[in-house]
C-alpha cells in the first residue's frame, strides 16, 4: 500500500527483531509460529514446553523462551535508527503480496528508501557478474524500456547484468530495487557505493538478513527468492548453465512466476544458460513488449493507465481526448507526442514517412521517441511495414 506509514510500535518492532534473531530459527518454523500465535510477543511469552509441542527444536525453543535475543533486538533498533533503515513485517499492510505467497517468505525485511515500492509492479532481471558487451548492452536497454514502460526492475545489486539494470532504470527515471545479500547499511560489492546511495534515495534496498550482516557466499542463493517471489516474472539477460542467475530462473519457475530471456551466442559460455531456458519453454525476448504482452490483463491495463497519465500530466488531457494546446507543457516529448497523436487516426494506418514529414521544425530522432512513448502507453499499436494505427 503505497504511502502507507509502518503500523508498528517501537515495542512491537523490538518483538518482532527479538523473534527474529533468535539463533537457529530457520524461516518455515517462525512463519508457523506467527501463524500459530499470531503476535511475535505470544511467541516470546511461550514456555519452552509449548514452543516444542508446535514442532520447535529443543535448543532453540530454549532461546526463546529465555528471551536472550532481546539485547540483539535493541542493537539493531539503534542501527536501524542510525541509517534510516524500517522494519516490514510479515503481517504489515506494506509486505509485497507475491511474496507472500511463496513457501517459505521471509519473517520480515529491513527497508531503506521508498517502501511504496514493495507494492508497485516488479520484474527481476538477472544474469551473470562478468558479462559480455552484448549482456551490458541488453540488459541496460531492455531495463530502460521496462522502466520507462512503467514497471519496477528489482535485481541483487551484483557485479555485472544486476548493476547494469539497475543503473538503466535509474537513469530511464523509473523504480528500481535492490535484493542485498547482505544488511541494508552495508554495500556489496563495494564499487557499487555510489549506486547503492542513488537507490536509497530514489528507489528502495531491501535485505532480510540483520542490520550490520556481512555478505557471506550463502546468502546470495537465499536472496534470489525473493527477487523472483516479489516479482510478476524474471528476465534472464546472461549467465552460464549452473549460474545463479539459473537458479532464480527455477526458483520463478516453481513460484509460478513468468519466465523470460534473452538469446545470445551458441559460442558464449554466458548464453548457455539463458538459451537453454528458451529451449525449455521461456519466453524468447527482443524487446520490452516481449515481456509485458505475457503479463496478466489486469497488470497490463495498469502499466498502460500509468503510462497515459505520465504522458498526459502536464498538458491537462485525459485518456481518450485530443490535446488541449491551449496549456503549457513543460515536457517537450510529451508536447510532441500529442501533436503525433493528433495526426494517427483509428480507421486509417499511417507510415512514419508520412509522420515525419507532417511534424515540422521536429527531428526523426524526436518522433521516433515519441511514438516509442505513445505505443508504450498503449495510445497507438505498430502494424506491419511501420505503419501506426490509433488505439484510443
């Protein structure tokens, strides 16, 4: 829900960190616990007796019940506190829903930046930490184009196809977040410092290990579930055969998730993996389209009322209505692809040639990223020959 304010009190959220870092409590069994209990603080006020009769283990149903995790859980308030970091909880408002229904999602994720974006439209895009040129140059244009197309790329912040994402949706103007395997207020890799504090203010850094948690080898396979459970589907751009940009793909596979990606090179040790996937039935992409005519209606009809609406915002036209030119425009592009959208009917197809040589005093470079635009919002399709019909 965006804007939604946390609905923890500062005693609730230590609950909930106590419960969470209780030492050998895996993911499943504190999930079943809350389900059991409902409230972190009925939990922690069990008897070891009772926590053993709900299928705990004797050692860690003895931290529990002793409380010790309490002075971990006022650590990690004051660390939160000290980087901006929030807590979202299993049974908070603001927990992305997709993620919630895999079979073991986390107890709770430590947040920094735009926490609305948890709710918003997501696509994982993956692929290896040493890619070609070519899995630079896609993976930057594809994460653009999505972006631009209104949905948020969520990758791990890796070396690689993940940075590349993450910067093209950044610089497209888009959403972008970030899957750590680490604490939210540390950065890993470290070049990626600089990025990492570009997210933090204009997208989001998520993580559900603790506050302060190194980025140790076996949390990376753990995050990637949920790069591929908070998301409608995941791209695949690079990655060789047993990669982990591969076991996000099976991850998103058994999650129920689409799965995407992107051809390369029978030669290239680094396609192996993304064409193999296609040979398994993934969807075959070459551009943003590709990606979102596999979303569900009801996603794609959202994409394309936000689309409408940031093209149509500053010149006052609705959905539907001719522009009103009478109004000012601070966006040039938007300016022109009203007066492009002017000139396209419903009935009769009309060629580029034609369009550009109707808009005067304007570039083919301008009307092509016009009708990029206008076809992104779902206001004019592409018929063959580049030929272009009015939708609405």
């Amino acid at each position: 829900m965006p804007g939604l304010a946390s609905i923890l009190t500062p005693d609730e959220e230590l609950h909930w960190l106590a419960l969470k870092m209780i030492p050998g409590l895996g993911t499943r069994t504190a999930v079943r616990l809350i389900e059991r209990y409902r409230t972190p603080q009925a939990i922690l006020r069990a008897s070891r007796s009772e926590l053993e009769a709900s299928g705990v283990a004797g050692s860690v149903a003895q931290s529990i019940a002793s409380g010790c995790s309490f002075e971990d859980a006022v650590v990690q308030a004051k660390k939160m506190g000290e980087s901006g970091a929030e807590l979202v909880t299993l049974s908070d408002p603001r927990y992305p829903a997709r993620l919630k229904e895999i079979f073991d999602p986390p107890l709770a994720l430590f947040v920094r930046g735009r926490v609305e974006l948890l709710g918003s439209l997501t696509l994982g895009v993956v692929g290896t930490r040493r890619p070609t040129p070519y899995g630079i140059a896609v993976s930057e244009h594809l994460s653009g184009d999505l972006a631009r197309a209104g949905l948020t790329i969520v990758s791990g912040m890796a070396r690689g196809i993940d940075t590349a994402a993450h910067r093209a949706a950044l610089t497209a103007s888009g959403s972008t977040v970030a899957i750590l395997g680490c604490g939210v207020d540390l950065v890993y890799p470290s070049e990626n410092r600089r990025l990492a504090a570009e997210i933090a203010q204009k997208g989001l850094l998520v993580s559900e290990f603790p506050m302060s948690a190194p980025a140790y080898p076996q949390n990376f396979p753990i995050r990637n579930r949920i790069i591929s459970g908070m998301s409608l589907g995941v791209l695949v751009v690079e990655g060789a055969q047993y990669s982990g940009s591969s076991i996000t793909a099976r991850l998103a596979l058994e999650q129920g998730r689409e799965v995407f990606a992107v051809p390369g090179s029978i030669v290239s040790k680094m396609s192996w993996g993304p064409n193999l996937l296609i040979k398994q039935g993934a969807k075959l992409v070459q551009d943003w389209n590709d990606v979102v005519v596999e979303l569900a209606p009801e996603h794609r009809r959202a994409l394309a009322a936000g689309a409408q609406g940031r093209l149509f915002a500053d010149g006052g036209m609705e959905a539907g209505m001719l522009p009103d030119h009478s109004q000012a425009n601070a966006d040039p592009g938007a300016e022109i692809a009203r007066k492009l959208l002017e000139k396209i009917s419903v009935e009769t197809p009309v060629h580029i040639d034609d369009l550009l040589a109707r808009m005067e005093n304007v570039s083919s470079s301008e009307v092509v990223a016009a009708l990029f635009e206008l076809e992104m919002t779902g206001a004019i399709r592409q018929l063959p020959g580049k030929n272009f019909v009015r939708v609405w």
